[in-house]
C-alpha cells in the first residue's frame, strides 16, 4: 500500500495519549496495549468480523493488513515516546524496505520492522534507551501474538535533530525528499 494513501484512509482516525504515572514505567504493558489497538484498527479498516482475524493475516504477510497495522502501531508509539521524552518534536514513519522496483514486480516480502524518524531538539541517550526498552518488549509480546519466535526487533528508531533536518544530513534528508518522505504520525 503506498503512503498516501494510507494517510488518506486513515486521516479521520484520532488518538488520546494519557499515561499515568505506572503506565510511563511499563514499557511491556504499553507494548501490549499498543499492539492490541493497532490489531483492531487494522480489523476495523478492513471491515473483519474479529481482530483475530487480522493476526491470521498479518501471520500471512497481507501488504494491506500491515499497512494499517503499522500505521496505528507507530501512533501509538510515538504517542508514548513524545509523552515520556519532552525533547522529542515529531514522529515519523518511513518505509523503506521495498524499491519502486521491487514493488512494481510484486517482489516484496513484508517486513514487520517498524521504521520511526524521531525529530528531537537535541539527540540523547535517554531517548535510545527508551526506543531500546521498548523495542524489546514490543519484540516479545509481537512474537508471542503472531508467532515469530525468531524476530530480534519490530522497532526501528532513529533520532534527528534541528542541525540533521537544516543541513540535510543522515535521515534529516527524508524531510525535504521529493519522492520518499515519510509520513507524520505524531506532532507536539
């Protein structure tokens, strides 16, 4: 599914970020939450009956289902990140793992990696370690839900700042791409 018009189908959809002060400390439960919310969207986009049947899908590899999955999944994500990190302007998701060629000729295979550009003031550790925590524990309850015991990660994390996005250095390029910009999920 390509980027527009995944922000296209999914405009109308809004998200309250409210974490109290137990949820901030609980990554494995954000994470839990934040997959369960994804998986009914998903369902909900896509007119199913039951959110297991998303997960049956999403074990199938469906471009469809992961685009919607990936959509909400990354929302949640960055809603958490942005609640729990002051320094952190903007979320971003970004899908790079296909090329237009690959895609044109239907040799994609489906990634379940979660690519996030985060727009901070400034880059810091504390932001790593958090992408890092909860990395693991999206890891461990993805794996569980849809059986992947293999998978070593489901979030990609990387941090620009203010310098990276001016002088178009690193990620901060993808902001003024004219083909490949990544999609805006979450804004203070």
């Amino acid at each position: 599914m390509n980027q527009s018009s995944l922000v296209t189908q999914t405009q109308a959809a809004t998200l309250e970020f409210a974490l109290s002060p137990q949820q901030v400390l609980d990554a494995d439960g954000m994470a839990k939450s934040a997959l369960d919310k994804a998986l009914r969207f998903c369902a909900q986009k896509m007119k199913l009956d039951d959110y297991h049947i998303a997960v049956l899908l999403l074990q199938q590899q469906n471009d469809t289902a992961y685009g919607y999955f990936h959509y909400d999944l990354a929302a949640h994500i960055a809603g958490y990140l942005g609640t729990l990190d002051g320094e952190i302007k903007a979320v971003y998701l970004y899908d790079y793992d296909a090329t237009p060629e690959d895609t044109c000729f239907g040799e994609t295979a489906v990634s379940p990696l979660l690519h996030l550009i985060v727009w901070a003031q400034r880059k810091t550790v504390a932001l790593n370690s958090l992408a890092e925590a909860l990395d693991r524990a999206l890891v461990q309850n993805y794996a569980e839900l849809i059986g992947a015991p293999q998978l070593a990660h489901l979030l990609d994390v990387q941090a620009v700042d203010d310098a990276d996005v001016k002088n178009r250095v690193g990620y901060g390029t993808l902001f003024s791409s004219l083909h490949y910009r990544p999609i805006q999920v979450w804004e203070r």
